[in-house]
C-alpha cells in the first residue's frame, strides 16, 4: 500500500463515517478520535477492511443535487470571505508560487511565439499567407497532444517507482525528476526555435522545434508542477490554480509591453532568451525542491489551509 493520499474520499470505516470533524462538542472530538485510532490500527481483521473497501464505487447522486436552485450553505458567508483571501494568504508560500511560475512559464512562451509567428512567417525568406501562418499553430496542437497523453502517467509512474524504493512511503518530492525529459525538450524548443527565427533558418525548424516542443511543455510542466503543489497542499487545490493563473496572465500582460521594442532594438533572439529564463529558471528551482521541499512543507504544517477540506 502506497501511503499517500490521491484523492478527497475519505475512507474511513463504517463506525468513524458519521463522526465528521467539528468543534461545537467535544463528544464529537473523542469521536473522531477513536475512529481514527480504529482506522490506523495494524492489526484490522479482514471484516473490517471489507467494510471500508466495500464503500468504494458504491452510490450514486442524491436528486437534489440536480437541482437548478439550491439553498446555499449556512455558513456561506465565511466561505466568501475565506475564499476570497486565502488566494492571497497562498501565495505567500514558496511551494506554491512556484508551482505558479511553471505554469506561467510555458504559457507565456507559447504566447512569444504567437506574438511574432505573423511577423516572421509572412515575410521573407518565407512569404506565407495569413492562412498559412494560422495553420502553423498546428504544431503547437500537436505537441500539447503529446503532453497530455504523457506527462500524467509518466509522473505517476515515477512516483510510484521511488515510492517503492521507499518500503511503500510516498514523499510529494517524488514527483518532480518526472520534469527532467520536459525540461531538456524545453531547452531545444526555446534556443532552436529562437536562432531559427535570428538566423532565418528553414521553417521546419521553427514549427517542430520552436512550436512543437513548446505545445509539448505548456501540458507538460504545469501538470507537474500543479500536482506536486497539490499533493502537498491538497484542501486548496482551487488556490493554487487562482495563483498560478494571476501569475500566467500578469506576465503575458507585461509581454505585450516589452516584446516588441526589444525585438526592434536587438532582433527576436533577446526577447527569446528572455523567455528561456523565465521558463527555464523556475524549472531549475525543483533540483533544491526535491531535497528541502519537506522543510518548507513544514515550515506550512500549522497552517489553517489544512483544515479547509474538513468545514466543507
């Protein structure tokens, strides 16, 4: 058994599923409280743990919550107030604003290349059609289809390797060496994609190279990097998601700003390498992650965060 939780359900036994967490009696705590020492008990007996398995793919939904108006919840209020802030509170910690930055990263990289593909491509040496420029955004496709069909399972499978080499305890840290291939194609798409445009190279090179790698990191390393920030900060999944794209869309915003001019002063090999290290700087973070990501996971421990799955 892998000992890491992958998702919400709480699996529980029958006799600790109806005592939920609260604080308004303290029957309530011992109640959690014993129900959570039955459940880590080693030595359960094969009843019990058919008890808790059985719970699993049984159900189905409730009518009522297909329902088009629903009473809210009565402590929606603090729910507003609460999630308007903790975006605020979230950002404030490192694992997560990293996490932002390999999202905003490689969408804003994406983004160059769209800034400058009608520039490049529909003058010379390559003289291509507006139709034609519009279809070389196909390389991008391609490459985010490649993404997805890999970047998901081939970071599980890596953290269930180190998981086993383990003794079957899983660390959140053992994700990340899953970015090492998309960090090296990252770098061939940027440097290659950005010469070729510099030096007018043949068009293949900028649609496989520049576009087609970069297609392959925009769903690559922020599906990493956000599951490795949720693994370690799992009730706020929302959160993380409402920093990484704060950050994303305030650095494309910015691009629209800078791109141009220095393209103009200095050719479109500078703004490129801009973006390198934009990109490839945050992804270089993860090395010291890997080795003092559970100190700063510490360092987090207490925080209220951590409890938010348990009022809902």
């Amino acid at each position: 058994m892998f000992l890491f939780p992958e998702t919400k359900y709480h699996r529980d036994g029958p006799s600790s599923s109806t005592t939920h967490v609260s604080e308004q009696s303290s029957a309530d705590e011992k109640n959690v409280k014993d129900g959570l020492e039955h459940y880590e008990q080693p030595s359960s007996t094969p009843a019990q743990e058919t008890g808790v398995t059985s719970l699993v793919g049984r159900g189905s939904p409730a009518k009522h919550q297909f329902k088009l108006i629903q009473s809210p919840d009565r402590r929606w209020k603090s729910f507003l107030v609460r999630d308007i802030f903790s975006p605020l509170y979230v950002f404030l910690f490192p694992i997560i604003f990293w996490a932002g930055l390999n999202v905003a990263g490689p969408a804003n990289l994406l983004l160059f290349w769209n800034l400058t593909e009608s520039a490049v491509l529909s003058n010379p040496p390559y003289n291509w059609s507006p139709g034609a420029v519009g279809y070389s955004n196909f390389a991008f496709v391609i490459g985010g289809m490649l993404g997805l069909v890999t970047a998901g399972p081939f970071s599980d499978w890596v953290a269930k390797q180190m998981t086993k080499r383990n003794n079957g305890v899983r660390e959140a840290e053992m994700r990340l060496p899953a970015l090492i291939p998309y960090f090296i194609t990252t770098i061939i798409g940027i440097v290659v994609g950005g010469l070729a445009y510099e030096r007018q190279w043949k068009w293949q090179l900028i649609l496989v190279f520049g576009y087609g790698l970069t297609g392959l990191s925009v769903t690559t390393v922020p599906t990493i990097a956000i599951a490795y920030a949720v693994d370690c900060y799992k009730p706020i999944a929302g959160e993380i998601m409402v920093v990484a794209t704060v950050l994303k869309n305030t650095g494309g915003f910015a691009m629209s700003y800078w791109v141009p001019p220095l393209a103009a002063r200095e050719g479109l090999f500078s703004p490129a390498m801009v973006e390198f290290a934009l990109t490839i700087g945050p992804m270089l973070l993860a090395v010291p992650l890997y080795f003092f990501g559970k100190r700063l996971r510490k360092l987090t421990r207490n925080s209220a965060v951590h409890r938010y799955e348990a009022e809902i």
